[in-house]
C-alpha cells in the first residue's frame, strides 16, 4: 500500500508555519509603522543624514532626556506639560493652511516650546536613499511663516558677513551663512550686532525659545566648536521635567489612529483576548463534530425487536392484551403440534396434547391455561401484570412438551405408549 509523501509530523509543522506566517503578517500590517522608522534624508528625527537631527537626540537620550517622537496629535501631549520640539517645520503654502493650523494648535497647548527654524532641504541619492543627493536653501519667507503661525512677531534675516561675534549668557556657536531673526517681542540669549541666534518668549503660562540657525544641532554641524553644548544649554533652560516631545507629524511621518491597533494595545488587549475567547467557545459549543454530517435516524428502526415492542405497545394502548395472550397459546400449541405431530393422524390434536402432556408430567396444564387466558381477556385493560405472568406461563409449558424432542426418539415412543 503506497504511503503518503508527508508524514503527520510533517505536516503539523506546516501547519504551524502557515499560522506563524498568517500571525507574522497580522502584526505587520497592524504595527508595521510602529516598528520600522521611516527612510528619511530630510530635516527630521529619523534622519541620519547631514540635515538629520537624530545626533541631536541621541544627545539628549544621553543627558537624562527622555525622547518621545510623536507622529499623531502634538497638541494633545504638549497640553500635559512636556518640553515641545519643532525642529525645522515645513511651512508651505500649498499645504491649504494645514500646517498654520497645527503649529497654533501645538503653540496654544504647549507650556513649554522649542521652535528650530527652517533653512535648508534635499533630495536623497537615488542610489542610497538614507544620503542626501542634493542640498538647497529654502526661502526666508517660509522660515517667517512658521513664526507667523505660532503668533512670533518677527523677521528672519541671513547677513552676507561670514563672522559674526555672539554675545549672551549661552556659549557662542560656529556657524557658516549664519540665519537670525530680528523682533522687539522676542528677547536675546545668544545674538550678534545683526539679529539673534537664540532668542525666548516668557508668558505667565509658556516660555518659547526659537533658535533661527538649525545649524548648530543638525548631524553635520552638532560636532563643530561648542555647539553640542550650546544646544544642551538651550534644552536645560526650560527647567522641569525632561521629557522632550518632537513633533514628526509637520514631516510628513504622521501615522493614522487605528482602532485595531489600540485594541491590541495594552491594556485593551485583556479585553480583546477575553472577548476572542468567548468567540472561541460559543463557536466550540456550536460545532457538531468534524466531517460528514451525523444521517437523521430512521423513522423505522431495522430488525425484528423494534416490530414486536411496537406491536405490543400497540396492543396495550387498545386494551387488546387478552387477545394477545390467547392468540400466543394458540400458536405455542401449533408449535407443540408442529414439533410432535400425531403419529398417522390417528388420534384428534387434543387427545395427542392430553397424551404428551401426560408423558411430561403436565396432565391438564394446556386446559388450565386456556381457562386463565380466558379470564384475562375479560378483564380487559387492567390485566397487563397478568398478561406477562400468563406469557412466561405458556413459554414454559411449550419448552416443556417440545424439550429433548428433535433426535430423542424414545421421548416420542414414550408418549405414543
């Protein structure tokens, strides 16, 4: 007999490689955005690239801040008191005034606001798209829109003198083709004779600190002269709790809330195993079996047993009991007849029964019986306990006569005698 090519073991582990690839699959698609960052050789959080500014919080991490990028709803945790990041939003203006609307958001809700103006963009290399391929300037005008949006009164500026002198209480930056801002709401940190480099806003309810040149904290220029240290001291300025919350969403890097997501989340996800398991064990309790579905059974179940219990359930729900017993004598004598007949058919049936029975020890028991069915017949319904006893009685008088009979000639000379 040939055998299968896949024994069980193989096949359970198949099995159980198509539920791991359906589950791996599942998680993918559910949490892939969470746990992949995206490519990036832009002014962003995930960029390593010149413009990039993951050495700035890589920086940070190391200093005790704790770094949460944030790709949904700004607002909603700058509301709770953590030191906000915009570092280099885009602010164009064929966005329809969505990016205005989200930077006044963040700017009404955050207590505390760090503000890193825009100056330059690239394009990544075709060939390696984590490197910038092309770098260019953008506009003056986007960098004053961004302080338009956050409510800043002021103007940027880019002096063609290369060397500049800073003074203020924050160490001095190395910087080429400097970018500074110019505003009489806005007060100095770091400045030079031709605007600020760092400059703040104190309310009763924010502090706001804008930093004009990203130079200073991007990958490519973090290392030069004291700018690490400078960009540290504009983090410890704010004071509080060092959570630093930077905002990804102005980038491009927004992720979509996703209720299956959150119902995976802890701890929603208690829930969503207990209502699985539910799902699981109604599904369980419904489930007949495997395989073909159980046949209906018969209306009429095969063999002699079902015919006779039905008949005699028949006869006892007419009150035809009496009748039954008298018609089972009947054939028991037929029987007795049939096994022992009368030799030459000499003598009458009756005569012969009287003689076996005679023979057997039994003398008028076939007459004592037909007197006790008789009576039981008028009896009706009520004589079914008799009925049985008068059954059993008969049954016994018939293996009587007829037991030993087939091939003991000598019983039947003993009764011919």
């Amino acid at each position: 007999m040939k055998r299968d090519s896949l024994g069980r073991g193989r096949l359970a582990l198949l099995a159980l490689a198509a539920v791991v690839s359906l589950v791996g699959t599942f998680a993918l698609a559910v949490f892939g955005e969470l746990l992949f960052e995206p490519p990036s050789a832009g002014a962003d959080a995930f960029s390593r690239s010149a413009l990039g500014h993951r050495a700035f919080l890589d920086l940070a991490r190391k200093e005790g801040f704790r770094v949460l990028v944030s790709r949904h709803r700004t607002q909603d945790r700058a509301r709770e008191g953590a030191l906000t990041a915009l570092l280099e939003p885009a602010a164009g203006e064929e966005d329809g005034g969505r990016t205005g609307a989200v930077l006044s958001g963040i700017r009404s809700s955050a207590r505390r606001l760090l503000v890193v103006l825009p100056k330059r963009s690239g394009d990544p290399d075709p060939l390696r798209p984590a490197w910038l391929g092309s770098v260019r300037d953008r506009s003056v005008a986007e960098a004053e829109r961004v302080l338009t949006a956050l409510s800043l009164d002021a103007q940027v500026v880019r002096p063609t003198s290369s060397v500049l002198a800073f003074e203020g209480a924050l160490p001095a930056p190395e910087v080429d083709n400097v970018q500074l801002v110019r505003s009489k709401d806005l007060r100095p940190l770091l400045a030079s004779s031709e605007g600020m480099l760092v400059a703040e806003l104190v309310s009763k309810r924010s502090r706001v600190i804008v930093v004009s040149d990203p130079d200073v904290l991007e990958n490519h220029g973090l290392s030069r002269g004291r700018n690490a240290e400078l960009s540290l001291a504009v983090l410890q300025r704010f004071g509080g709790e060092p959570v630093l919350v930077v905002d990804e969403t102005l980038h491009g890097h927004e992720i979509e809330p996703s209720i299956t997501r959150e119902l995976l989340r802890f701890p929603l996800v208690l829930a969503t195993l207990q209502a699985l398991a539910a799902l699981f064990l109604l599904a369980w309790a419904a489930l007949v079996r495997f395989g073909r579905p159980v046949p209906p059974a018969p209306l009429l179940k095969p063999g002699k047993a079902f015919l006779i219990e039905h008949t005699a359930e028949l006869l006892r729900a007419g009150g035809h009991a009496g009748e039954a017993a008298r018609a089972y004598l009947r054939t028991a004598r037929e029987e007795v007849l049939a096994r022992l007949p009368p030799p030459g058919g000499a003598e009458s049936a009756s005569a012969w029964l009287e003689r076996l029975e005679a023979a057997r020890g039994r003398a008028g028991s076939y007459r004592r019986l037909e007197e006790r069915v008789a009576g039981i017949a008028e009896k009706g319904r009520g004589a079914l306990a008799e009925v049985v006893r008068a059954a059993q009685e008969i049954s016994r008088w018939r293996e009587e006569l007829t037991d030993g009979t087939r091939g003991d000639p000598g019983t039947r000379r003993g009764a011919q005698g």
